[in-house]
C-alpha cells in the first residue's frame, strides 16, 4: 500500500490531462481544480482547509503567466506542490532542545495511537543522532504499560526511569528529570497515560504534569488512519495543553491522507515525525516539502538518498559494483545487497521515491510484493556454497533439489537462474556499450527482474 495512494493517483490523472494540453483557457484551470477539490475531500480532508486551498491556486493559477506560459500544465502542478507544502508546514520543524539540558518531551495522546511504541521509536532516531534519551514511564494506568516502556528501552538501548504504578505521575516526571540532570542524559521522554476518549480527567493529570515540569515539547500522537477524528483529538488536545507538535502514526497506511493535510492547518502546529511502520527504525521526520513532491508523483530523492546512506553499507556496495561490472558478481552478492535493499523498507516504497514514477502509468499499475524477495532468498540459502558461486554446476537434479528445499517450483528456480545469467552478460558487456554509445545518446540495456 503507497502512502496516499488514493489522493496521489486522483491528482496525478488530473494533472496528466493538463500535461497534454499545449494551452490553457480558464475552463481547463477550473475543472482542474474541481478536480483537485474533489481528491482533497475523498482523502478525508477538512472541508474548511480544501476551501481556503483550492481557493489560493486559483487565485495564482488564472493569471497571465500561466495561461499565457508556454508550458502552462507544468506552472499549474508548481503551484498546486507550492501550496501543498505550504499546506503541511512549509519546511521541516525540528524538535526542541533546551538551552541547558535535559530537554523535556511530553509525549500525550489517546490510547491506541501508538504512543508507548512512539516514544521508544523517537529514543531509538536520538540515539541514532548520537543524543543520550531518558524514557520515563508515566502511564501508571494502562496495564503492563510500564513493562512495555522497558522492553522497548531494552531493544534501543535505552534507559528507563520507573517508581511503578503506585506514585503519582507528576511525581514521576519530576524525580525522572532530577534524574536526568545528576546523569547526564540530555533528552527526557515522559510517556504519558492516554485513554479511549478525551475526558477531564485526562486532561488535568496532564495539565498538572505541564505545570510541574514547564516541558520544551508537548508531542501530540495521532493515527493518521482515524482521518478526520484524528484531526478533532489535535484540535482539542491543543485547545486545552498548548501542543507543539504533531507526531502522525501508521502514515504509511493511511492510503487517504487527510490527517496530514489538516493537522498542521486546524491546530498551527506542525508536524514533526511521521511513523512509517512497525518496526523501531521506522519513525522519520517529516519534510512537507518531499511529501509533496511524493503525492503529486515527482518523487523523493533526498529521502531516498538518507534511507540509503542509514541502511546501506557504502563499502560494501562499491565492491558489489565493482564485481558486477568486471563480472565476477556471484548470487551470494546478489543476496547480500537484496537484504540491504530490505532495510530500505517496502520495494513499492522505495520505487515512489523515483522521480517520475508516479506519473509512469506503467509503474502506478506495477504491484511489487515484498514475498518476490523472501522466495528468491529461500532459493539462493537452499544452494551449496559452490553452487552459489557457479550456478553453471545447476543441473537438473540440484535445480530440483533446490525447489524441494526452498518450498518453491523448478520452474522458479530455472526463471532466476536464467535471469541472473543474463544480467551477468548484460554486465559485461556495459563497459564496451557505454564506450560504443556514450555520445550518440543513452541506450536501454534492461535489467534484473524478480523472476515470480
């Protein structure tokens, strides 16, 4: 499932339609954007903020510089990404740090969302950025919360501060920070207790807290895929705490969209990290400006480029391309830069990043399933470690051995090891193609295909 999968494909047929076109009239502009009006309101989007955003594009839109432009259809998608990213917050809002450390983070919201695994997921990106996190466990309330705060912490290597559920969670956040400053940590993260529902109850507990310990941040978190609720819980957790910031859960199922488009609009708050999936690497901070560039189908180099450069052993890659190009690249390779693709995240994903993919009525059709990957490994791990260096030996007999082994056809394996053969020779035959038509103009040579 892409990240607005909906709203993206709407906007990118829409703007498709005014590619085509060589001039502009006002009629075309206006159904363009009743278009567009429609899109915004099936992703879920507050009908308030559509209003006020189509009505800005227009304003820009009918004017003689595009009407009159050469490439009109282009000058109108500049201003629809414009105001799109103007829409999400601009530019990225980090998170705080206090002049004088710790740094204090509450992170609030309601039960459900996500929050525990949220504040163990924001630990894990500050230690990645060499920040020393304090997680406390101030959910007294929720069962097993607090034991689910330290496993987490166990899993990213993360202290945790606890007095257990019987004191008070304003005392608990205090002796956590008292802590925090005798030990140097430079970052609290109080996890606070949530509930089904906004009640008063709640909110005083967390008044109280803000109150004891005057906090640098107050992190709403929200799952993206309640739509509109999500987008009252922000409203009125702001309303009654002053939040700072939006923290948006499972986005990258939220195949609408709307609570990415409303939050920051509906509270004035920006959204500061988007949670991208289960796993505890999967918490970005999130870039108005690159989701724009996402939804509309022009791609996200620069996201793609930090997911490379975090996941993707550098050494490792540049001797993997070196044996490709002199040939020697063994299916043992192959496997260890499919596993370091997989770090990257979902290939569906990692392709929407591609610039012009999502305007490639080809790729929008092209449903990659990550499994392609997990039955090619099992076929490469049920091969001998010669066979994996010399896949000529696979005769008949270890083909179909090697498909009893790894629960798949022979079929299969023979599709693989066909396809491998045939980019080695591909390969070897790039240093002389390039050389032979490097200035006439760039030739297609094809490339690897899952083979299911």
């Amino acid at each position: 499932m892409a990240i607005f999968e909906g709203l993206s494909s709407r906007l990118q047929e829409t703007f498709q339609r005014l590619r085509g076109k060589g001039k502009l009239t006002e009629d075309d502009v206006k159904e363009a954007l009743r278009e567009v009006r429609l899109a915004l309101l099936e992703a879920d989007v507050n009908f308030k903020v559509v209003k006020e955003f189509v009505e800005k594009i227009r304003e820009r839109a009918i004017g003689q510089e595009v009407l009159q432009s050469l490439t009109p259809g282009q000058q109108v998608i500049k201003i629809v990404n414009d105001e799109l990213t103007e829409l999400m917050g601009g530019t990225q809002s980090r998170i705080a740090q206090a002049a004088k450390p710790p740094t204090v983070v509450m992170m609030v919201g309601l039960q459900g969302a996500g929050k525990t695994t949220t504040t163990g997921k924001l630990a894990n990106l500050l230690k990645k950025q060499n920040r020393y996190p304090l997680l406390v466990a101030g959910d007294i309330y929720r069962p097993a919360a607090i034991k689910q705060l330290q496993v987490l912490g166990e899993q990213v290597k993360a202290q945790v501060f606890s007095m257990g559920d019987k004191v008070s969670p304003v005392e608990i956040a205090k002796n956590a920070i008292e802590h925090a400053r005798m030990h140097g940590f430079d970052y609290v993260l109080i996890d606070t207790a949530g509930r089904l529902h906004i009640d008063d109850t709640l909110m005083d507990e967390l008044k109280r807290i803000k109150e004891a310990v005057n906090p640098d941040e107050i992190l709403l978190v929200v799952d993206a895929m309640t739509g509109q609720d999500a987008v009252n819980v922000a409203e009125t957790f702001h309303q009654q705490l002053g939040i700072t910031g939006t923290i948006l859960t499972k986005l990258d199922g939220d195949t609408r969209g709307g609570a990415a488009l409303s939050i920051r609009s509906v509270t004035g708050t920006p959204i500061k990290f988007a949670g991208m999936g289960e796993k505890l690497d999967a918490l970005e901070p999130f870039h108005p400006d690159r989701m724009a560039s996402r939804i509309l189908g022009m791609g996200d180099v620069l996201s793609l480029i930090e997911k490379a450069q975090a996941n993707v052993d550098q050494a490792k890659a540049q001797e993997a391309g070196k044996k490709l190009m002199s040939g020697e690249f063994t299916l043992d390779d192959f496997l260890d830069q499919m596993q370091q693709l997989k770090k990257m995240g979902p290939l569906q994903d990692i392709l929407g990043m591609l610039p012009g993919m999502g305007m490639n009525k080809a790729m929008q059709n092209v449903n990659i399933d990550d499994k392609q990957i997990a039955r090619v490994e099992a076929i490469i791990r049920s091969m001998t470690p010669r066979e994996r260096q010399d896949p000529k030996v696979m005769n008949a007999s270890r083909r179909r051995r090697v498909a009893a082994g790894s629960g798949t056809t022979v079929q299969d394996v023979n599709r693989l090891l066909n396809q491998f053969a045939e980019m080695q020779k591909m390969m070897k035959q790039l240093p002389g193609l390039a050389k032979k038509f490097g200035k006439k103009g760039k030739k297609g040579f094809g490339g690897f295909k899952f083979p299911f």
